[in-house]
C-alpha cells in the first residue's frame, strides 16, 4: 500500500482520511503549491487565513468515524415484498460495486417490524 515501508505518501494519507478533512488537507496543500483549478476566470478561490469572528477556543479536533449500526430503511422503511423474496434470485441482473453481490440474490431487512408508539408507525 504505501511506497516505504511504515510512512504513507501524502497522496495515501488524503485517501485514507475521510468526511471531508482529506479536502480540507488537499484545498491547503494545493494553495501552497499554488495549483490552482482552472475556473476560466482569473481570480480564485483565496485561502488565506482570516481573523475570525470570535475568538477560538478549541484546542484540537476529534474526529469520530463510527460505520454500522442499521440503516435508516432496517429502521422505519419495511418493505414486505422484498421480505416475501428474500433469499430469491432476482429476475435481472443487477450490477452493483459491492462484493458478493454477483449472485443477484435478494435480501430482506434481517428485523422484524410491529407497529410502535403512538402513530402507530412500522419500526424495527
């Protein structure tokens, strides 16, 4: 992955860094380079540090990358259909980047929705 052993090329670090702080870094290292996109326009985008309005009072960021949990359609969006074809080829062929998907197997939510609160509303 990185071309010396234990440090990672800046390019593979912006790769690696996710919501956005990759093109914070790369909008930074670009205006150092001054390497700027051509707009067609001459002026650019100036990112020179300014005086804030308030004065900061942070001292660093955390950065919390927290993947899984259930999506939002496992949660409140049954589907009973899909549920009913669950496990079944589908008729055609999808293509999609995820891995094991080339069998074109239909998978339902894994929970089991009942009608909750007061609304009455589907919810898993």
């Amino acid at each position: 992955m990185s071309s010396r052993k234990g440090f990672l090329t800046r390019r593979e670090m912006l790769e690696m860094s996710g919501s956005g702080f990759g093109s914070l870094a790369l909008a930074w290292l670009l205006n150092q380079e001054n390497a700027h996109a051509a707009t067609g326009s001459p002026s650019s985008f100036d990112l020179t540090p300014k005086r804030p309005h308030a004065t900061p009072k942070a001292k660093a960021v955390i950065q919390l990358m927290q993947n899984g949990g259930p999506s939002q359609m496992d949660l409140v969006d049954p589907k009973p259909h899909l549920t009913k074809l669950n496990g079944k080829k589908h008729s055609e062929k999808l293509e999609t980047l995820q891995e094991g998907s080339a069998e074109n197997v239909l998978m339902g939510s894994p929970y089991k929705f009942e009608r909750r609160g007061q609304c009455g509303m589907d919810i898993s």
